[in-house]
C-alpha cells in the first residue's frame, strides 16, 4: 500500500502542471485504481532484487501509460515522465528511512505507535511532492508540455537505470549489520543525487539549446521582413501603376462605343483592376505599404479586410520594424481566415489610434474551431512582442469562442528604441 501511495504522489505532482485531457481527474483515478492491485509491498523493508525490479519495470509502463491517457504529450514525452516517476517514487521512502536512522542514532524520540509513524510519514511524503510540484514539476516542461528528442530520452533511460540500481544497492545495504551498512549508505545515495541533479540539468540544457534555436529562427524570420519592406514597396508601386495604366486603357475603348458583349468584358476587366488597385492611405508610407500588400493578399482568399488606421502616431518607429510589426500580426490572421469553411465570416477588422498618450493597434480575427485546422502564428506573435518591448510596448492576445484578438500599446512620450 506505501508503494501505490508514493506512486498516486508522484504522479499528482508530476501530472498536475502539464496539459491535461478533459476530465483529467477521473482518468487519474482510474489510472490509480488500474495500479493498486497490481503494485507490490516494496517500500516496507528489505525485497528481493527480482521483486524491486519488477515493481521499477511495472511502475515505468504505469506511469508512461497513466502520462499518455490523463496528458496531451507525445509518447516520448510520457516515457520521459515516466523516468521522473521512478526516483520521486523512491527518493521519500528512502529519505524517511535514512532520516529516521539518524534521529534515532541521535537518541530523538520517534513516534511509538504504528499509527503515529504512518500519520508522520504521510506527512513527510505530502511535504516532499509539494516541494517537487513548486519547483521541478511547474518549471521543466515549456508552455505545460515536454519536447523530448531521442538523445535526451536515451540519457535519461541511462540515468533512470543507474538510479533504480542504486535503490537496489541500498535495500541489499539495509539488510546488513550497521557497521558495514553505514559506510555503502552515503556513497549509494549520492549517486542517486546525482543522477537526479544530471536529470534536471539535462532537461535545463536541451530546453536552452531549443530556445536558442528557436531564437535563430525568430531573428531570420524578422531580418528577412526588415528587407522585405523594400521589395513590397517596389511590387505595390509597381501595381499600382499598372492598375492605373489598364483602366486609362478600359477608358479609351470605351470612346469606341463597342457593343453590348464588349462592354460587359470592359466593365469586367474594370472591376477587377479596383480589386487590386488597392492602394491604402494611412498617412504613414511605410503603414500604406504593409496595408496595400496584405490586402492584395486577403482578396486573393476571398477575405474582406476592414482597416481604420490614423499611420500617423506610428512615425515613431523605424521603417523596417513598423513593417515587420503588421506583417506578422497579420500573417496568421489571414491564415486563420483563409480556412474557415464559413465565408461570411472571413473578415479581419484593424484599428490603429492613439488613446491616452498610446499608440494602439487592435487586430479582431475569426478562428476555425474544428480539430483539423492548421495552427499557426507562434513564431509571429513572438516577433510582435518583441517588437513592442523595443519600445516599451506591451502585446496581449486573447482568444474568446470564435475570435481571436491583438492588441499592441506603443508609448508615444517614450518613442525611442531601447
């Protein structure tokens, strides 16, 4: 029965600050009830190495398994929890063990009723998966999900082994005289520190080198459209132009009173050059360019783009990041729009205004709420925010039923980049 509580412990604690299943407290329990009449009475003294082994093999399928059913996690991901699992099932019985042999050496009174011990003792191991849920629990996994390659996996499998071995070590030294067993206690527990220790900082540094990278791909991604602003400006113009040039050419035929089919053709031709003569005038060049651009591309997807903006409170920043900016606020808009199986309802409404001494941009877009919709816009909305902290902004995003919304506030009094 201590075996199936340390197990219900560690699971809580682990499992708790991850993404969980709907009704993940019922498949917890379930999971719970599917582990006690199959978990051996390991915890209460001295087992056979057959049955310690055999409770660490049972324990890692339990745990990989009760990860994949009560989680959103790759299996990968689960089969890492439950490596975790194995040493936070063991480390509080161990430490009890070994703090209840040191207060006794000491001459401390330990409780003297069976069921004293065991209050103290639940006590104990409730103070413990506390601690583990405040620290290791809530900080390790990124945005309450692991992201576990083969080479950490296969570390940690070579960690969670040498940490079962140990705990074996250490039942086979309990069950020897105290002067042989207290000089092979201390050596065998640290190594399970260390283990443990190299377990979280493996995890620590493959989460910094996924950062990094994740880093590299924000910069290229936000370089790449500080250039890009030119090549914009060029296309726009360049449409313009010929938009422009098509419709003096649609006049012209028109003085040469053609008959009725030709003049349906003409009005055709007419309307589809206002379709993309879409030149948008904010007061801010750079605004007009990013404006004119996206909105090409929203007709293109049959997306009606609803646009009040005062480009003028945006004077401030610098031409590439105001591009930037809009860019990847509305790339991902224009994505969600583009799938909805509802097209009354692609639309995408932007207000740029200033408010109390703030430039605020406001970006309301429709979601596609079935499961298959592609996701997207997690690289965009970094580069938004990082954006605005430059400065001294702030980026909230919220999404509510069917919508989605942006809001960016950017400073006026401090228009300096930091």
């Amino acid at each position: 029965m201590m075996v199936w509580l340390l197990l219900c412990g560690a699971s809580l604690a682990f499992l708790l600050p991850l993404r969980h299943r709907p009704r993940f407290g019922g498949r917890l329990a379930l999971c719970w009830a599917a582990a006690l009449p199959v978990v051996p009475l390991q915890g209460l003294g001295p087992a056979l190495p057959g049955v310690v082994l055999g409770t660490a093999a049972f324990a890692l399928l339990w745990a990989t398994v009760t990860a994949r059913f009560c989680t959103e996690q790759e299996w990968t991901a689960c089969c890492y929890c439950g490596i975790w699992l194995l040493p936070l099932t063991d480390l509080p019985y161990e430490l009890w063990h070994l703090i209840r042999d040191i207060l006794q050496e000491q001459g401390v009174t330990w409780p003297g009723t069976p069921a004293a011990e065991v209050v103290v003792y639940l006590a104990f191991v409730a103070v413990c998966y506390t601690a583990v849920y405040g620290t290791i629990a809530r900080t390790m996994p990124e945005e309450r999900v692991y992201h576990i390659g083969p080479r950490q996996l296969s570390s940690a499998v070579v960690l969670g082994g040498i940490f079962v071995f140990q705990f074996l070590t250490l039942q086979r030294v309990w069950s020897m005289p105290e002067a042989v067993s207290d000089q092979l206690i201390a050596p065998a527990f640290l190594t399970q520190l260390y283990c443990l220790t190299l377990l979280y900082l493996q995890t620590e540094l493959f989460k910094k080198s996924a950062m990094q990278k994740e880093m590299d791909a924000l910069n290229l991604l936000y370089d790449r459209q500080r250039q890009q602003y030119r090549v914009a400006r060029q296309n726009v113009q360049i449409i313009n132009k010929k938009c422009h040039e098509l419709k003096v050419q649609i006049a012209d035929l028109r003085r040469l009173a053609p008959n009725a089919d030709t003049r349906r053709s003409l009005d055709e031709a007419e309307q589809a050059a206002r379709l993309y003569d879409a030149d948008i005038h904010t007061g801010n060049e750079v605004l007009d360019v990013a404006l004119t651009e996206k909105s090409l591309l929203c007709e293109s997807h049959g997306i009606r783009l609803n646009c009040v903006a005062d480009g003028a409170c945006l004077r401030f920043l610098e031409p590439g990041d105001l591009y930037a900016l809009f860019a990847n606020a509305l790339d991902p808009a224009i994505t969600a729009a583009s799938h909805l199986a509802q097209r009354d309802r692609a639309m995408i409404d932007l207000l740029v205004c200033t408010r109390q001494g703030f430039a605020v941009i406001n970006l309301v877009y429709p979601l596609d709420t079935a499961p298959e919709s592609p996701k997207a816009g997690r690289y965009e909305l970094k580069v938004v925010r990082r954006i605005a902290q430059k400065y001294g902004g702030t980026v909230t995003a919220e999404t509510r039923q069917e919508f989605a919304s942006l809001k960016v506030l950017l400073p006026l009094a401090e228009n300096t980049p930091q």
